[in-house]
C-alpha cells in the first residue's frame, strides 16, 4: 500500500508514510479512512513523503477537494497540527500547493507546515520548533533575538 499510517494515541499522533508511487486516490483514501474515525479527532497529523518516488498529481480541482474533505475533519474549536514532511522538490512543491489551499478554505483549523526533514516535523509538533520560514523576533533595540 502507497501510504501506509500507524496511531500514536499516547502523544495524539496520526504518522502516515508514503511509499513508491502515490496518487490522489491513494491520498483521498487514506483521508477518509484515518479522518473518519471519532477516535482521532483533534489528534495531530504528520506525513511524510521521504519514500515516495513518485507523485501522481491530480488536477488543480482535485487538490482542493482533498483540502475541503481534510478541513472537513478539523475541530470545529481549532487546534491540532498537520505537518507535511517532504524532501524531495517535487513532493515539496505538491505539500505547498496543497497547504496553501488549506489556508484557503475556511473550514480549516489545523496549522499546516511543510519540512524537509522528519525531525524538524516532529519538533514544532511537540511545541518545540516554530514554522519552517517563521520570522525571527525581533526584540526592541532593533536586534534579532538569537
């Protein structure tokens, strides 16, 4: 299976991983059955496309159906991370896109971040990392904080 996910309800993690050649089937399969289930509603959620070799992109509409049907499952309260974790140029491209539909849509509530690498994913899911690209504060003298 292209896209394979275990449950961390301990930490309230969804972690899915996608391997070979992956397709907006595969994607939207994954999302109704994991997104479905009452038992992880409000659970964090990372994705990690370092395996996947292939991405069979559908089209531009179909991108903002699977950001619909995942805001769909967000807590209507807020809260909860969704971290996208893609090394590769091409995978990171398609977690872009498909982020930046989710800020569209008005349903959403989950932050969405995109990282090169797992780790860094897992850190700011755990609080301990700001956004990849979030800006540096900057403290009143005029001087960035370290």
């Amino acid at each position: 299976m292209p896209i394979e996910y275990r449950i961390d309800h301990e930490r309230r993690l969804v972690l899915a991983e996608g391997y070979g050649t992956v397709t907006d089937e595969e994607v939207f399969r994954y999302q109704r059955e994991v997104w479905s289930r009452s038992d992880v509603a409000g659970y964090d959620e990372l994705v990690d496309m370092s395996e996947a070799r292939e991405i069979v992109e559908g089209s531009t509409e179909r991108m903002r159906e699977l950001a619909s049907l995942s805001a769909e499952a967000d807590p209507p309260a807020g809260g909860g991370r969704f971290a996208i974790v893609a090394p590769h140029d091409l995978t990171f491209g398609v977690g872009r896109m498909y982020q930046a539909h989710r800020g569209l849509n008005e349903q959403s509530t989950k932050e969405v971040a995109e990282f090169r690498e797992r780790d860094a994913a897992l850190r700011w899911l755990a609080g301990e990392e700001p956004e990849p690209g979030a800006a540096t504060p900057v403290v009143p003298d005029g001087k960035a904080e370290a």
